[in-house]
C-alpha cells in the first residue's frame, strides 16, 4: 500500500509539532539561562560592593582602635599626674599637721 498524501501531511503536522516543541524547550532553557547568567552577575556586583564596604569598615574600625589606644594613654597619664598632685597633697598636709 502506498502511503497517501493525508498520510504525509499528518506525518508532517507531527514532525512540525515535535519540532516547534523542541524550539519552545529551547528557548525556555535560553530563557532560564539567561536569568541565571544575569542573577549570577547580580550576586557578583553585591559582592564588590559588599567587599569595598567592607574595607571602608575595617579602616574605620582601625582608626576608631588607634584612637581608642591614644585615648586610654592620655587617661593612664593623667590618673599618675592626679595620683602625683595626692601624693604631694598628702605630704604637705603630714607635714603641717
């Protein structure tokens, strides 16, 4: 029996549908991708900034810990100044007393 022209036209209509199936999966996964690639290209721009925020941090933190160490310097000498000053108050007063 030899196939008829209907017979080949529905061998047709089914070839075209798998393919125009296979040309929409393609694209989705196109699509999917191309979201991936731009999520990826996010997350990589929020790390750079992240890490420049980072840095300006921990400048921050090291200036605010130099500071704090010349601070508790300027207190521990003046406490032995004022510890001096008793001192020398606490002589006098022995010796007029």
């Amino acid at each position: 029996m030899a196939p008829t022209l209907d017979d080949a036209l529905k061998r047709l209509e089914s070839a075209v549908g798998l393919l125009e199936a296979s040309v929409s999966r393609r694209l989705e996964a196109e699509k999917r991708r191309g979201d991936l690639e731009t999520e990826l290209q996010i997350m990589q721009d929020d790390r750079a900034r992240l890490a420049v925020e980072l840095d300006g941090a921990l400048t921050s933190l090291h200036r605010y810990e130099t500071a704090t160490e010349d601070i508790g310097e300027r207190v521990r000498q003046a406490m032995g100044a004022i510890h001096g000053v008793l001192a020398r108050a606490g002589e006098l007063a022995l010796e007029e007393g």
